[in-house]
C-alpha cells in the first residue's frame, strides 16, 4: 500500500513541474511586457529599466523560471502581484476560501443526487424513472452553467422570489445561508448528471454479473444484494468519476464565480487574465494544478482501499 | 463493412439520423443563411432595439438593435469552424503521439504516455483558460483571439485521443495481417499507413465527434468569461454574457443562443453514440 501511495505521489511532481513550464513559458511568450503592466505604459524609460531589473526581468526566461520554482519549493514564495505588488500567497489566500466551500458544497450536492438516482434507474433499468434520469443526465451535461445560471436565477429569484439573486462572500461577515443555494445548484448540476449516468452504467454492469444471481438464489435480502455485493462493486468507477469532477467543478466555478460575483479564486483568475498579472496567473493555476492532482491522489488511495485489485494491477499497469 | 453498410447502420437510428439531419441543416443555414439576410451581425439598428420576434426581425433583435436570427447563425459559424479546426489539431497531436508510442514502444513509449498522463490530470478546460489568459486573447483582435481560442483548445486536448491511438495501435500491433506484412517485407512506414491507420479511421471518427461537443461547449465557455473569441464576433458564449444585463426583462436573448448551443451539443453526442453502434465490429452480426 505504501509503494501504491509513493508511485502516485510521483507522479504528482512532473505534472506540477509541466503545468508552471507550460503556464511560464505562455507567458514569456506573450506579446505584453510585464514592467508596462507593472508601471502603465507611459512611465518614464528610466523607471522602466529600474523597475525591469528590481523585478529581474531583464534575466533570461529558463534562469527566471529557474529562480520561481526554488522560491516557491524553499520559501512558498510564489512572487508579487503586477497590480496590486501584494504577494501572490495573500491575495489567492482571500479568494480561497469561497472557492472552496463552493466547489465542495456542490461535490456533495452532486453526489447525493447523483448517486442515488443513478442506482435507482439502474435497477429499474428501462421503467420511466430511468428515462428521467437519462434525459436529465443528457440535459445536464448538454446545458453550460453559464445558461442554467440565469435561468435558474430568472425563475427562482427573480420571478418566484423564493431566493436572492446574488451569490455570497465568506469576507462579509455572517452571511445568508440562502445566497449558498443557487450557486452550488448551478454549480453541481452537471456533475450530478455526468454521475448520475455512470453511476447507472456501472450498477447495470454489476447488476448483470454471475455473482448478483447467486446471492440472490441464495436468499440474500434484496437491499442486502444491492448494497453489499452491488454498490460496493460499482464504487470504484463512481470514485473515479468523481475525482475528475473535481477538476470541473474548479473550472465550473470560474463562470459561477463571475455570475453571482462571487469572490473566488475564478473571480480572481479572470481578472487576472485580463490585467495580464502573469505571477498571480501562474501561482493560482499551480494552486489549481495541486489541488486537483491532491484530489486525484486521495481518489487514488481510496481506490486502492476501495477495491484492493487496483493496488496490485497498478504495478503492471501500462 | 462497407460505407453502404454503415450508412444504413446509422439511418435506422432514428435519433442519431435526427441528429446528422439537425446538424445538416445547422451548416448549410450558417453558410448560407446570414447572406439572405438583410442584416449585418454587427449592424446596429438605433431605432429598432429589443424588438420582439416577427417582422422584418425573425427572432427580434438584441439591445444594440442587432438581428438576433444574423446573429445566432454567424456564431454557429464560429462555433462549428472552431469545433473543426480544434479537432484537426487534436487528430493531428493525438495520432502522431498515439501512433509512435503504440508503434515504437519501449522507453518512448513510456515517455509520450507520461506526458499524456500529465496533460491528462489535468482538466483541459481550465489549462486553456490560463493558457488562454497568458496568451493574452483578451487584446487581441477578434480573428487572432479565435486562432488563440483553436490553438489553446487543440493544445490541451488531444491526450484522451492520443491514449486511445495508443491503445488500439498496440492491439494492433500483434495482429497477423501486420506480421504478415512484414513477412513479405513492408516498411514501418507502409505498415503505418496502410494496415494500420485505415483500422483506426472508425474508433477516431467516433471520438472525434463526441469531442466535438466538448469543444464547443468549451470555447462557449471561454467565450462568455471574455476571454475567447472578443467582440464583435457573436459566439453564443459571448451572446449570452452580453445579454446578462437585459435577460431579466428578455430571457430570449439568454434563451436563442443557449438551445443553439444545448442541441448542437446534443446532436453530436447522438451522433457520436449512433456512429459507435454503426461501427462497431462486434455489433456486425445481429
């Protein structure tokens, strides 16, 4: 189990390591000098090279990566911001906290919903209730949040006015439990339908299975059939799964975020992007980079937990 | 199977024959349709804003007095021309990747597959967001911000095909008609492209167009963040990001631009299922 854990943590380096090299080098290759960002293009040329060469810019890009990495391994200094000179560590530490108890907010949601309506269809395979839940696991996926956002916003608080139109920022004080609500809806509706649907095809896969027929010959309770032989079955695909969901409800959260002006970490990315604050840029994408490769590593784990094959057929993987 | 074969295949499903026949119609009414019209996509009409539909107007028109109907239909040329153009690249990266390393093996092999792992763990949409932020599309012009938009979505998407090739490469490897080819003496390069590539056209035609969906709704996406394709080029992302101000009083222009959107998606992804049925060789006796 350990050597399963330490291959995984491996691999978890040269992906960090590739996504600041690709976000970096992005950047390098951009068109915009970064001290006309720091300074406004007007400032004097000799407060230009000044600034050029406090910042170290005028260094060559391989040194300068070179010097971003060993600060961010040795000291967790990720740089300052071109906007705000803040450090990029303080200003992604106030965004965080409302991405994050968004995005798990919405893994639960989906997993509760997802789940359960996956496993229902999937036993009454071909009855209505699985075709709802193929149609909604269709729409779901077919319907952006970027649309589902203002609908729902139109209907349930604009028209209906049963919730607040805007969403909530963790810095304010106490804040509405309601302005949760349409967020994490939005947020894990297509989540809860990608998990919806393979949650059902991996409950028909098991259901279909010789050992299923066996213990229900033998006399084994249904519920008991369902929960200890089948669903403990299908939970290695259902863990997967929502391992990558992860990494789209980070992205999803970008237009959440930005809809319900939500001060997030997406928020924070699209400002960014557009000021061009390349430190601020590549210290949130390695911060997303992280989280997701964690998730993915705990995934991992309890796979290995889950379904005790993974551990072994892992070694001989590929 | 032959083309015939396949093509009665897929027009017996009816959902996945709605599907080509919805997308048909999609193409030619984005090629030709915008020139039948009287309007400009980026022509505003001060005097007729937020009209409803009817008229002169087919589908009314948006807050700066521009033809909806023009509008949707041009976006689904830029939606459409995208999705193509991304795929080119994908097909492009993932074949080669895919081909080397199921073809060559050994240490290159394992080398390419890390780096596809890497790129794979990675949720594509988010890497082309950040890419797309330091490539700086924002100021670009609108035709340079959709080259950015293909070139950050076909960067970042092509490990699941690569994987795939791969995959079916590696199988294929081992067949006998390869040995046999290579009995008689045949290059890696005519074995490539003569024995093996012809074997992979139906699984990446398949993959091609269920990612196909993917593609379009990620550049909606990056679209409606404002950071992919910039005004006044009407993607259906960035009309509905510009109808954010007014849909509380005109959920139509949400709405237009959103069940574009929703059913080309749709469509492709039938279209993708009916095609994995139709070529599937276990499927051929029934």
């Amino acid at each position: 189990m350990l050597r399963y854990v330490l291959t995984r943590l491996g691999l978890a380096v040269p992906t960090l390591l590739a996504i600041s090299f690709l976000v970096f080098f992005a950047a390098y290759l951009s068109p915009a000098d970064p001290v006309d960002i720091i300074l406004g293009q007007r400032a004097a040329p000799e407060a230009k090279a000044r600034v050029r060469h406090e910042w170290g810019l005028d260094r060559p890009p391989l040194e300068r990566y070179g010097k971003y990495v060993v600060a961010v391994v040795t000291k967790g200094d990720f740089g300052r911001s071109y906007q705000t000179k803040e450090p990029v560590t303080e200003f992604i530490a106030r965004g965080f906290p409302n991405t994050a108890i968004l995005a798990v907010s919405a893994l639960g949601l989906a997993l509760l919903t997802g789940i359960p309506l996956g496993v229902v269809a999937a036993i009454k395979h071909n009855s209505w209730i699985d075709r709802f839940a193929m149609a909604f696991a269709l729409l779901g996926v077919a319907t952006p949040s970027f649309v589902l956002a203002p609908v729902l916003t139109l209907v349930l608080a604009v028209r209906m006015g049963w919730l607040p139109v805007g969403g909530f920022s963790l810095q304010e004080g106490i804040v509405d439990p309601a302005t949760f609500i349409l967020p994490t809806v939005v947020l894990a509706a297509r989540s809860s339908a990608l998990i919806a649907r393979l949650t059902r095809s991996a409950m028909l896969d098991v259901l279909s299975q010789d050992f299923i027929r066996t213990a229900r010959a033998k006399g084994v309770r249904p519920l008991g059939v369902l929960f200890k032989h089948a669903l403990r079955n299908a939970l290695s695909p259902i863990l997967t799964v929502a391992g990558t969901t992860f990494g789209y409800l980070l992205s999803g959260s970008f237009v959440v975020e930005t809809f319900f002006t939500i001060p997030g970490i997406g928020n924070q990315s699209i400002t960014a992007i557009t000021a061009r604050d390349y430190p601020v840029i590549q210290g949130l994408a390695l911060l997303l980079a992280g989280i997701f490769v964690g998730v993915n590593l705990i995934v991992d784990i309890l796979q290995g937990f889950v379904d005790p094959r993974a551990r072994v057929s892992d070694q001989k993987a590929i | 199977m032959t083309p015939r074969e396949t093509w009665q295949r897929i027009a017996a499903n009816k959902i996945a024959l709605a599907s080509i026949i919805f997308l048909a119609l999609l193409v030619l009414a984005a090629a030709f349709v915008p020139m039948l019209l009287p309007f400009g996509y980026e022509q505003q009409l001060p005097d007729s804003r937020l009209l409803p539909p009817g008229g002169k107007h087919i589908l009314g028109t948006d807050d700066l007095g521009r033809d909806i109907l023009t509008r949707v239909l041009v976006g689904a040329r830029i939606s459409l021309m995208v999705a193509v153009s991304v795929e080119c690249v994908v097909v492009f990266l993932g074949l080669t990747v895919g081909l080397i390393a199921g073809y060559r093996g050994g240490w290159i092999d394992s080398l390419l597959m890390r780096v596809t792992d890497v790129l794979l763990a990675f949720p594509d949409v988010l890497l082309a967001i950040l890419l797309l932020g330091t490539l700086g599309a924002t100021s670009s012009r609108p035709e340079t911000s959709a080259m950015l938009v293909v070139i950050s979505l076909g960067v970042t998407g092509w490990p699941p095909l690569a994987r795939l090739v791969r995959g079916q490469v590696v199988a294929l490897r081992q067949r006998e008609f390869v040995d046999a080819a290579r009995s008689i003496g045949s290059g890696h390069g005519r074995i490539l492209l003569h024995h093996i590539l012809p074997n992979l056209v139906s699984p990446i035609i398949v993959a091609v167009t269920v990612d196909a969906a993917g593609v379009i709704l990620a550049e909606a996406t990056l679209s409606y963040l404002g950071i992919g394709v910039q005004r006044p080029m009407p993607s259906w992302g960035r009309m509905i990001n510009d109808a954010l101000d007014y849909y509380k009083s005109e959920p139509r222009l949400v709405i237009v631009p959103a069940t574009m959107l929703s059913l080309t998606v749709i469509a492709l992804n039938f279209l993708g299922d009916g095609l994995r049925d139709a070529l599937d060789p276990r499927k051929t006796r029934r």
